[in-house]
C-alpha cells in the first residue's frame, strides 16, 4: 500500500512543468521583501507553521521565528484591507506568509508517513491522509514560497485572549461550532485555520447566516486591494499581480 503511494506522488509532483519552476538559490531575504510589522504595526501575528498546533503537530522547517514576511507589494496592499478595518475596530490577523520551499517540503514528508496521523481529529478527521494530494490539500509547490500570499482572518478590537495550545491536549475536529473547536479569537469564519474540510471552501453554502457575512467581508475587502482567494480555503490570498510568479524562495524566516 505504501509503494502505491510513493507511486501516485511521484506520479503527481512530475506533472508539474519543470520549465515553469525557478527556485532561487538566495539565503537571506531579497530587498523585495518585508517584514509585515514595519509595514502593519499592530497587526496580530498567530504564525501556526512556528510552534506545534498545526497539521503536522509539529514545528515547521524554515520557521525560526514567528515572522510574517512578504513582498513589499503584497505588504503595500495588505495595508489598504487593514486601514479599512480599522475604523470598525477590527483588525487582521495573520497565520501564515512567506513560507520556504524547505517548509514545504517538510510537509511532503509528513505526507509520506502515512502512519503518522496524530493531528488528525482537528485538522483532517474526515479525510483519508492518503488523500491529501489527490484531494488538493498539499502540493510540492506553494505560492506562499513566491512571497505573495497570506493566511489570514479578522479580529475585534481589543482583540480577545487567544487559547493556548498545549501539546498533547485533546484534540477537537476544527469543522465544530466556535464554541467546541479549537478557540480563536477572529470572527467566526465558520471552521479553524488549516481544516481541511469541506465547509473550509469559501462559498460553501452550508455554514450560517452571519460566518458568511464574516467570510465576504474579508473576501471582498482583500480583492478590493488585489488580492485573489483560493476557493478552498477561506484563510488564503494570493496577490494578483505578484512580483515573482514563477519564482519559489527557499531562505528561512529569522
């Protein structure tokens, strides 16, 4: 079963057109890229790839400190959705940016290990890991490697205690109300960052009245400032007119 495995990820990360793939060999941050915080001061910062609650229920290659780094246009732009909050006094919040191929890597491996399904009852409880390619879940490349996409949600201000994860605590399945999932403290989007399930798609139409309300608000204020979502994925944007678009960095967050 295993090799049949190894067999469909190999077949899957072929099919990726090696000529439209540049990985850069730089080891510290290019000039066109930003730390969030001298761009955003204030902006709240949940970078989940830098500690263990996560999918992988583990630290993350590439993450030495909880930065959020992004090209200095997506940063610009970022700025715009966060100006528009603050007037309502709402505030972004941020759980991933730039990520490192090496990042990604990590998380091809992790889905290799078959075996290894500690995090599942919160992160995937539905969905077989063997799937997780197929599925769209995980790929071997990200556009959060290209610098310009960003995992995000929305915070009340004063924002609210955020829960503390403590490793080994039980765990619970991240598509449950607000009130029996993991607690965050955003807007209710209607399912915890990283679950991979159906009611995570951004236009699902079986979440409640006012999560939609929450998702659109953050839908429609990111794209007024150029930014794309993944459909999969009500957390993740993609700046449109990205910088580097064919470009993947590997230099680690510190």
């Amino acid at each position: 079963m295993k090799f049949k495995f190894f067999l469909l990820l190999l077949i899957l990360t072929s099919c990726v057109p090696k000529s439209s793939i540049n990985l850069s060999k730089v080891d510290k941050m290019p000039d066109g890229f930003v730390d969030i915080e001298r761009v955003i001061p204030g902006v709240l910062l949940d970078i989940r790839y830098y500690g263990q609650h996560n999918f992988l229920g583990e630290k993350v290659d590439g993450y030495l400190v909880p930065k959020c780094y992004l090209t200095q246009v997506a940063a610009r732009a970022l700025s715009g959705v966060q100006n528009d909050l603050q007037p309502y006094s709402l505030t972004l919040k941020i759980y991933d940016c730039y990520r490192p191929q090496r990042a990604v890597n990590h998380f091809v491996r992790w889905a290799t290990e078959i075996d290894n399904t500690k995090t599942r009852k919160e992160f995937y409880p539905t969905v077989d890991k063997r799937n997780l390619f197929k599925d769209g879940y995980i790929a071997d490349r990200s556009s959060h490697s290209r610098g310009s996409t960003v995992d995000l949600t929305i915070v009340p201000l004063p924002a609210p205690k955020q829960s503390d994860y403590i490793p080994g605590q039980k765990l619970r399945e991240c598509y449950l109300p607000a009130g029996q999932r993991f607690g965050d403290n955003s807007i209710d989007m209607g399912t915890g960052f990283d679950c991979f399930h159906e009611l995570s798609h951004t236009a699902n139409p079986n979440i409640s009245r006012q999560q939609k309300i929450n998702r659109l608000l953050l839908k429609t204020l990111m794209e007024k400032h150029g930014f794309k979502n993944y459909d999969m994925e009500w957390w993740h944007y993609t700046l449109k007119s990205e910088p580097y678009p064919d470009t993947y960095f590997d230099f680690v967050i510190e």
